[in-house]
C-alpha cells in the first residue's frame, strides 16, 4: 500500500479528533468554572465544618463515619457558605442588616490598607449598578490598537485639567477570568459605546465572545456615516 493511500485515513482521523475535541471542550470549561466555584465556596467554611464533621464522625463511627470523606466535608461547606451569603442577603435589605453594615464600614475604615481595599471595591461595585451619565456603562475601546477593540467597562468619567474634556475610567476584564483587567483612562469621544448590559459584556469576556448578540458596533460613534 502506498503511502498516499493512507492520507484519507489521516484525514478522517484529524475531522474524528477535532469533533471530538470540540464536544468535550465546552463540557471541560464548564467544569473548570464549576469546580473553581465548588472549590472557592468550600475553602472559605472548611476551616470550621472539617473539624466539626470529624468530631462528630469520630464520636458516631457506626452511623456517621461517612463524614470524614473529603467530598462530603467540601459539600457541607459549600453549601454552608451559600447559606451565610443568602443570610447575609436578606440581613442586608433589613433596617437592622443596614445599620450592623454601617459599624462595619466605619470600623474598617479605620483600618489601615483594610480601609483602601475595602472602600475601592465597593466603590466599584456600587459604580457598576449605576449609569456614568456622559456614556454608556459597556463600552468598547481601541486596544491594543485602532483596529481592534476591547470590552470594557465604564467606571466614572472624568475632566482633563486645564482644557475641561470628558475623559473615561475604563476598566477592561480579561478572559475568562473578568476579575483580573486592565485600567484605561480613554477620551470619550474615542469610545465606542453599545447597548450591552453588565451581565451580557461578563457573558461574552467569560465565554471567550461565544456568548454574543448577533450584532455589535465597532466604529466609534462620530465617525459613523
């Protein structure tokens, strides 16, 4: 047999190995996503639902031995972490949640570097659930060159010294993890601005673009005929 007659072979093998890939490949990143969450929730209650389980385990052997298994530990504490964060949830809409954040915030803020830390995120996150006024919350910036754009979000706009023009804080989530980015300053007639909402730019940044509208802008908004 020559050696051309086996290229069909190869061929077909390469189309089997790509559909396969394909197939699992939303299936694997679905399950990193999962996994990194389970993993997070979990690691924040361990400390002190381990400890609890075993005692409890050791003093029931017969009965609750089973509670010494490493994935029933980091599910009680995944679900006990859920449970703080839904509690602490519906604390928060109530007059006494509200007051009890207040000493909180007042008492970390007199913290050192605590204070920093604290006060820009949720500065951050409470700039994120209102519009910036002068543009769009989702917006899209030249970068890391004209010819190509970047998600990004607006944080607050701001005024150049001395000539008085619009300038925007424009934060840039990397993929697929939208918690690390970069920080632009951007003129804000240089923006591209879109009807986006928050959570569909997360949806595109953390799915790599798959998750999308069918269309989108990419001339920026003065030089459009």
């Amino acid at each position: 047999m020559s050696p051309d007659s086996h290229a069909p072979q190869r061929a077909s093998l390469q189309r089997l190995f790509l559909t396969g890939l394909l197939t699992l490949l939303p299936i694997w990143l679905t399950w990193v996503v999962i996994k990194f969450v389970f993993v997070l929730l979990s690691s924040i209650s361990a400390p002190w639902v381990v400890p609890i389980s075993e005692n409890i385990a050791d003093s029931f052997p017969t009965y609750m031995g089973w509670g010494k298994a490493l994935w029933v530990q980091n599910t009680i504490a995944m679900v006990a972490t859920l449970l703080v964060i839904l509690g602490v949830g519906v604390l928060a809409r109530r007059v006494i949640g509200q007051r009890l954040l207040g000493w909180f915030e007042a008492f970390m803020a007199r913290v050192p570097l605590a204070n920093l830390v604290y006060t820009s995120v949720r500065k951050l996150l409470d700039i994120l659930q209102t519009k910036p006024g002068s543009t769009q919350r989702v917006v899209l910036i030249d970068f890391p060159h004209r010819e190509m754009k970047a998600i990004g979000l607006v944080t607050r706009v701001l005024k150049e010294e001395g000539t008085g023009r619009e300038l925007a804080a424009v934060y840039v989530p990397t993929t697929p993890n939208p918690t690390s980015g970069y920080l632009e300053v951007v003129p804000v007639e240089l923006l591209t601005p879109t009807d986006w909402t928050v959570d569909q730019a997360m949806g595109f940044i953390i799915s790599g673009g798959a998750v999308a509208p069918e269309t989108m802008p990419f001339t920026r908004a003065g030089e459009r005929q």
